[in-house]
C-alpha cells in the first residue's frame, strides 16, 4: 500500500511519458478510436427507424443527442490495458514492470489518460458533423448537465479501467483471457446503452439492466449527458456508479493480488 501512494507522486510524469508514447504511436491511436465508432452506425440505424414518428419518446433528434452522448463518453472512458496486461503476463514483460519504483497500474492508467486529448482532436469533428446534420438535438441539450456528466464518466472510466484490469489479471492463471473479455465486451454493448437507448428496450429488460454494472460503465453517463434523467434521480445513479466501481476496483486487486503471488512462486 505504501509502495501505492508512493506511486501517486509520480503520476505527474507518468503521465508526461504516456501522452510522448501517444505521439509516438498517434496512428495506431487514430485507428483504434475509429474503431470504436459503432455509436454513428447505431445512430443510422435508429435515425431510419423514427422517420416514420417518435420511438419510444425518441425522435430523430434526441436519438441524434443520445448517440453522439454515447460516442462521447465511450471515447473518454475506454480502456486498453486488458490487452497489454494479458501480454506482459503472457511474455513475460511483467517482471520488468514490476521491478520499477512505480505500481504497473498506474503506468497503465496515465498511458491511458494521456490518449484522452488525441481522442478529442477525432472527436470534436465528428460530434459537430452530426450536430450540423441534425441541429434539433441542441433543443434537447443541456449544458447544466456537463458538469456532472463529466463526473460520471470518470466514474465509467474508473469501472472500465478496473474490469480490464480484472480480465487481465485472470491471464496469471489462464495465458490468454482476450477471448473471455470479447464475451464480457458484447453483454456489455447490449446491456450498457451502447446499441439500444435504455428506454428503447423492453421494460423487463431495461428494468434489470439498469441495476447491473454494465450501466454503470456508459449508460448512466450519457443519459446525464443527453438530459434523460431528472435531477432526483442523479444522485442515486452516481450513488450506484461508484458502488459498481468501488465493488469491481476490490474485485479486480484480489485477483490482481492472488494471481501475482502465483507468478513470482512459479518463477516469472
């Protein structure tokens, strides 16, 4: 535990080498965030379906305001460090990292972070595209909501970060755990909002998703964001979104923990 907050002095410069690494790298990163652009084909879609009238209370440009909401907080609160801990584990990479005066988690999060303002250089453009095609979303904007939407998201980045972290923890004992969190990734776009607005979706469906960690990891943000939840009910979903963070943030060490134990007994 000391060596953690020792480490959170050094997250400064952590984060300086993470956004030169992203630099570096900016092509691969300009590739990856349009890879994660579903949120504009779900967008036609659903733009398609309410021509004919409202669906649900969504017309054109509320389904316009939900989905560029959904492309944003996907692009701020995404996480890769499933990947790169499944291969440090899997090579052997990790004993280096673990030789550093710095807890591997937070390299991990500051190179994560450091991608945030090259992902808002791709992302301005395109959000303003769908603003100039569908101007009535402004009419349902709100731009009280930001501040505490903003807040929610670093919630779902939080979530995110920690159920990456915990998947790839799972390689200590598995090698490979890519597949197993593509499983976890498609119940998460079905029960998150990523594909279907929560108020879209059949009521018995909605009504247990919305207590599940998947909202929490993007849905509860973009409807602060697109004005969908009345402030009475902000408090208890932020509420719940830090539970579901601070309950896969305990999970995630445990396993991080007992899985590193059997990688230095077996000789990393």
């Amino acid at each position: 535990m000391k060596h953690f907050f020792r480490s959170l002095r050094e997250f400064p410069a952590l984060l300086n080498v993470g956004a030169a690494s992203m630099v570096a790298y900016r092509a691969e990163m300009v590739l990856w965030i349009l890879s994660a652009t579903l949120p504009l084909i779900m967008l036609a879609v659903w733009d398609r379906v309410a021509m004919d009238g409202p669906v649900r209370g969504f017309d054109q440009g509320k389904f316009a305001l939900y989905f560029a909401a959904t492309l944003i907080v996907r692009q701020l609160s995404g996480a890769w460090v499933v990947w790169e801990l499944n291969h440090q584990i899997r090579t052997g990479g990790l004993s280096s990292a673990l030789l550093r005066p710095v807890f591997p988690g937070l390299w991990f999060a500051a190179e994560n972070l450091a991608a945030i303002p090259i992902r808002l250089v791709i992302l301005v453009p395109i959000v303003l595209l769908i603003w100039w095609w569908r101007p009535e979303l402004a009419s349902n904007f709100d731009a009280i909501y930001v501040p505490i939407a903003l807040i929610s998201t670093l919630f779902a980045w939080l979530g995110n970060f920690c159920i990456q972290w915990l998947f790839g923890s799972f390689a200590f004992w598995l090698g490979q755990t890519l597949g197993l969190y593509n499983l976890w990734f498609g119940i998460w776009a079905l029960f998150s909002g990523y594909l279907i607005p929560f108020a879209v979706m059949p009521e018995s469906m909605a009504d247990v998703a919305r207590w599940l960690p998947f909202r929490a990891l993007l849905g509860t943000p973009v409807d602060v964001f697109s004005n969908r939840l009345p402030w009475s009910n902000v408090v208890f979903e932020l509420g719940l979104q830090l539970f579901w963070v601070t309950t896969l943030g305990l999970l995630a060490s445990f396993v991080w923990r007992m899985g590193l134990r059997r990688y230095e007994a077996f000789g990393s």
